[in-house]
C-alpha cells in the first residue's frame, strides 16, 4: 500500500465530494414502490402495526423516507456527506500500511454512522405532520411529537434494500442501486454481511453494462452523463470502504473502484474546467493510486504531469510522495536506471536518475510547505529498498527515523545515500548530516512581477480604484525611496512584539520594514509601544497602513518590490555563509505566523501565492521576550565539495519539514549523482 491522503482545507483533489443525487431516482422510485406495495413486505408492516411496535406515524415515515428523492436531513443537505468525506480521510489515513488498526478505525466507524443514524431518527420524528417530518427542520415548537423510530424501522429498511438489489441485478438494472446507497448513507444503517456482499456485487455490475461499453468505446456521451458517471465512481468507493470495514476486504472489493475509475478516467480528458470538474479531479486520484499500485510508473508519472496541468488546484503532499515512492521502489532513481518511457515527451529534463527527483520535488516544493509522517517513512522505504548494489547507505539513515531515538547528526559521505530525520542548526540553518545550509529562494523577476500586479488587480476588483490606488502609491514609495533598501518586511499586527523583534533583526544584520494598520496603533498599542513606533516611523521604518485597507496585502508587496532607487547603494541577497548570523538567500523576507491564505485564493493563480509563501515567508517564536525563527518550505540545495579526498557522490540536499516534528528537524534525501 502506499500513502494515502491527508487533510486540507485549500482546494484539493481529496477534499472533494460527489452529487447526492442521480438521474436513476424515478427508475428507483417505481422498483421501490413495487417492493413496498408486495404481498410479503404489506404483510410484515401489517404485523409491526397490529403488535403495537410501529405507529401510522413510523409506517408514513417509512414508505415515505425510501420513495423521496430529497434527503431526509434537509435542513443541512450537506451533513451525511461532511460525515461520509471525513470517514474516508480516516479510512485512507488507517491504510497507510498493512498492519493499520483495523479495530480501532471499525470502532471509529460505527461511532460515526451511530451519529448519524441518530440525526436521522431526530429529523424523521421531530414532528407529527408527514409533510414536516419529511421536508421541513427540526423546530423547538411546543408540537414536536415524542415519537421515536424502533429498531425494526432500520431491519426491515435492509429487507427492502436487499430485495431491491437482487431486483436490480434480475433486470439488468445495477444503477438504481446508487440512489439506494444514499438512503443507507444518509439513515447510518449497518447492514449485514449479506446485505452488503448483494451490494456490492450489483454496484460492481454498472461498468459492464452495455450502455457502460458504448459510452467507453465511443469516447462519446454527454458531459453530464460522465458527471454522473464519476460520481458512482466516488459512490463505488465509499460502497467498497463500507464492506472492507464491516466485513472485511475481498480481492473483488480492492479492484473494483480503481477498474471503474480506469474506464471513466478515459473520457475524462474532452472537457474544458469547469466547477463540476472537481468530480472528475477525484477519478484521477484513484487511477493515480492504480497505476501506482500497478508499479504502472510511466502512466502515473504522465498523470501527475496531467494533474499539475489543470489550474488552480493544489497537488497535495500525499499525491507527489505516492508518485516518487513508486518511482523509488522501481529503481528508477539509481544512477543506473534505464529512463521512464515517455518521461522526455511530458515534459521533463530527465526520463531517470537523481535529477529527475530533483525535478518531482521541485514542483512539490511550488506546491506544499510540509509532508505527514507517514509519507516521510514511506519515502525512506521506498528509497532505500531500491538502493543500487553498488551505492551506499549512509548508517544512520534507518535509525534516525525512531521518534525515541535523536536526530541524526553525523556527516555523511558524499556517495552515500541518505535519507534520515536531522535537526537543522537553529542559528545557520546547516544540517549536519549533509552539510548543505538552508536559504531563501526568490521567485523568478517574472513571477514577482505577475504577483506585484496581481495584488494591484485583486485590491481594485474586491475593493474599489481608490484602494488600488493608495496601494500603488505604496509600491511607489518602495521603488522611489533612496537608502537602505528594506531586506525584512515585519507584519506589525501579527508579530505585536516590534520593538524586541525589529532590535533583534537589527542585530542580526537585516534592516526591517513594519507595515501595521492605522486602526491597530490607535486601538492595540499601548503609550510607550506607541511612542517606540513613531521613533521608526520617524527614521522611515514603519508603513502605517489607511484604515479600511488590509495590511497583509500591503506586506505581500513589499516583499516583491523591486526597490529600485535603494538597491543603487546594497544588494539585497544574503551569499551562503556561516561567518555571520544572517540567514542566507532573497531578500527582502517578510515575518509573520499568518498563512496569508485569504488573500492568495484569490489572485489569478493561486499556485503562485503558494510558491511566493513557500519561499519569501519566515516564522517567528518568542523566548523570554526575544523572538527566534525558522522556515518551513521544502528546499533541495546542492551539497558543498568540503574534503578535497573524496570523490563523486555529490548530489542535491531535500530537506522537508514535517507535521508533528521539530522546529528544525527535517527529513533529508540525498541521492548521489554517482557512485565510486
């Protein structure tokens, strides 16, 4: 198994959901009548009514519950499927490796369907009145009916939804089986093993319907027909996680989505972006997760680049840790390895070898600020099972991943391969291991540019020409002034400590701007702060931004500004050193603890107010009221030649933040360009 997704709240493929509806309802609507107007289940309500176990209220709830097309939680349509996405991230999460917990997740998963069955029941029964127990709220009225749901109401619901898969798969129907899964979905019915094996086998019946086959041989059919399509994709897989839970994976189960997502992922590629796009977006992840599963490493490796092609959508870390673990495990990054069929052709430099890491990761970098544990190990396995015979691995390697044990700090030789747990030195930002030291990356001139206008754009079309225009004069001020040009951008109302974080940067050798709103001084600084203040905005070192506008923009900016006039006198970037105290790379950096992501959604792209964060941004922590600091962005970095001796082995440095990790520790690869 390889890594699996994990959680974000930025537009992303595994944070997605499918329609809760189809066009198969009315199809549905009249098998399900058939079966509840039958001889056998006429019989059974009949019984249940005359024993007193259900009421007219519960007969009117059930009859009509199983023939509506509109959920039954209709104050919140998007409740079972918030439930149904965050079972599946925990289910993803606990398939990270072959001996997860099964227990504890089949513990966790009944917990939540017996929430959810819980809401059911309080929507079914808040009142009396058939037309408000099925459309309407839950209100606090003093009518709301007392009655509850018995539990025969969900046993013999399961009666008919095996009675209505067994019809379906008689008549050559398997699709209605769908609208079906979302009464199960919505109600937190547990069905038994029967049940659910008469399922899934009917679901797993809908691609090999002729009507399947001619839209799949033909490439042709609606865009909404695929829509639809991909969504009993997603439907297929939550159907599949449901089973393999409660009774356990089956070779038929673990094949099933990834053979439907195949064949719809054909189709998938005629159509320009568009919102219902995000659907489709999730079939992708699925044929990735295939192909990789496959050891199918060129057909992954043109999907990623496919993927990383459709605008506007962050990659998450999982999706380039799954793409480079499999690479790895093929062997495809030795120095020996044969190229990738068609890797040249999609786009990249290398079709093999080190350096086509180097470029994987380079696009990861653009992208995340940080891998999961799980996807750090993953690697580490990856890499070094498929370590060449003739390379070496550094010793340290496999123990420094133990979380008991320290990081590794002793220095590698330059033909070893390495890929271990190390703590950056916190005053340098020199890892000891391979002796590589940390800086900060500028964007390119073009890309600082493009992102300078796009703020322009993004003030004057979500607030007004007036606002563009003071933040134009703003970025004039910067262009214009003369002296010192800035080299640190403080965020005043994020840092609140100014005055020991702007003398600490001092010390260090930076010369900081402090950009703060105007209503912030007037309402959250206190009289000396105040007075501390006006003695920088005295010496031109602190930007009182107008009231009204936002300031995150205002610092934005100004780490991309040119500073034409000042840089006459200084350069700006800081050479690798450790003879002093600053950190090396572009300047100016901007420090703050805010993500900014209010405000990069929503330029033109979105990728690059990821890329500019990732690169520009510096976090700050206080230590008896002095601030220390540290960056989280993924970096590679070339090693330095130290020891006039040894030979060859010189490769780029990977570090990788890690959630849950130290400030400084990082999970490190190197992977020698060649071998002694």
């Amino acid at each position: 198994k390889k890594c699996k997704p994990s959680s974000s709240s930025l537009h992303t493929f595994s944070s997605l959901s499918h329609p809760s509806s189809y066009s198969d309802h009315q199809p549905y609507k009249r098998e399900m009548l058939s079966i509840l107007s039958s001889k056998k289940l006429l019989g059974i309500q009949k019984a249940l009514q005359t024993q007193g176990i259900w009421s007219d209220d519960n007969l009117m709830t059930f009859r009509k519950w199983l023939v509506m097309e509109e959920p039954m939680i209709a104050s919140d349509p998007d409740e079972t499927r918030t439930r149904w996405c965050r079972m599946k991230k925990q289910w993803n999460r606990q398939a990270q490796y072959q001996d997860k917990d099964d227990d504890g997740f089949r513990s966790l998963f009944l917990s939540e369907l017996k929430s959810q069955r819980e809401i059911f029941i309080h929507h079914a029964t808040t009142n009396t009145n058939s037309s408000s127990t099925i459309n309407n709220p839950p209100s606090n009225s003093s009518s709301q009916s007392t009655t509850t749901l018995p539990q025969s109401f969900f046993s013999v619901s399961q009666q008919v939804i095996r009675q209505l898969a067994e019809q379906c798969e008689n008549k050559s129907q398997p699709s209605i089986i769908f609208a079906a899964w979302e009464k199960i979905k919505e109600s937190g019915m547990i069905l038994n093993a029967s049940t659910l094996n008469a399922l899934l086998n009917v679901a797993s019946k809908v691609y090999a319907v002729k009507s399947f086959q001619k839209f799949d041989s033909a490439g042709g059919g609606s865009q909404q027909d695929l829509l639809e399509k991909s969504s009993r994709v997603l439907a297929l897989e939550e159907i599949v996680m449901y089973h393999d839970v409660l009774c356990g994976p089956t070779d038929k189960s673990e094949s099933l989505v990834a053979e439907a997502a195949v064949k719809t992922f054909k189709n998938t590629q005629k159509y320009q972006r568009n919102s219902r796009e995000m659907t489709y977006l999730q079939i992708y992840l699925l044929v990735l997760k295939y192909h990789c599963n496959m050891n199918n490493v060129s057909a992954a490796l043109s999907l990623l680049r496919r993927m990383q092609a459709l605008g506007g959508v962050v990659l998450e870390t999982w999706i380039y840790c799954l793409v480079l673990s499999t690479i790895a495990e093929n062997g495809y990054f030795r120095n020996d390895a044969l190229p990738i069929e068609g890797a040249v052709d999609i786009g990249y430099t290398h079709a093999c070898g080190p350096k086509l890491f180097d470029e994987i990761a380079s696009d990861m970098a653009a992208e995340a600020l940080e891998i999961t544990p799980e996807c750090a190990t993953q690697l580490q396995k990856a890499l070094l099972s498929s370590a060449s015979a003739h390379s070496t691995i550094a010793a340290t390697s496999i123990s420094s991943m133990e979380k008991q044990l320290p990081p590794t700090q002793i220095p590698a030789k330059h033909n070893e391969l390495v890929a271990s747990r190390v703590d950056l030195d916190p005053s340098t930002w020199i890892c000891p291991v391979t002796e590589t030291q940390q800086h900060l990356v500028s964007l390119d001139p073009i890309k600082k540019k493009q992102l300078h206008d796009d703020l322009l754009e993004l003030v004057k079309d979500h607030m007004s020409s007036k606002a563009a225009n003071k933040l134009k004069d703003f970025s004039d001020w910067l262009e214009s002034r003369k002296g010192q040009p800035f080299s640190a951008i403080v965020d005043g109302a994020n840092v609140k400590a100014i005055p020991s974080m702007v003398r600490t940067l001092e010390e260090r050798g930076e010369y900081p701007l402090v950009i703060v709103p105007k209503k912030y001084i007037e309402h959250h600084v206190s009289r000396d702060q105040r007075k501390r203040l006006q003695h920088l905005e005295a010496r031109g070192q602190l930007y009182s931004v107008p009231t009204g506008m936002h300031d995150d923009i205002y610092c934005i900016l100004a780490s991309v500004s040119n500073q034409t006039a000042s840089r006459e006198i200084s350069s700006l970037p800081v050479e690798n050193s450790t003879s002093n105290s600053r950190w090396p790379g572009t300047r100016p950096m901007l420090i703050t603890n805010d993500i900014l992501r209010d405000h990069t959604l929503l330029l033109r792209d979105p990728l690059l107010g990821r890329e500019w964060y990732n690169r520009h941004v510096v976090n700050f922590k206080f230590d008896k009221n002095a601030p220390y600091f540290y960056q989280r962005g993924i970096q590679g970095n070339n090693c330095p030649v130290l020891h006039g001796n040894e030979t060859g082995g010189i490769g780029t440095a990977w570090h990788f933040p890690v959630n849950g990790w130290g400030l400084y520790e990082r999970f490190v690869v190197r992977i020698p360009k060649h071998t002694e």
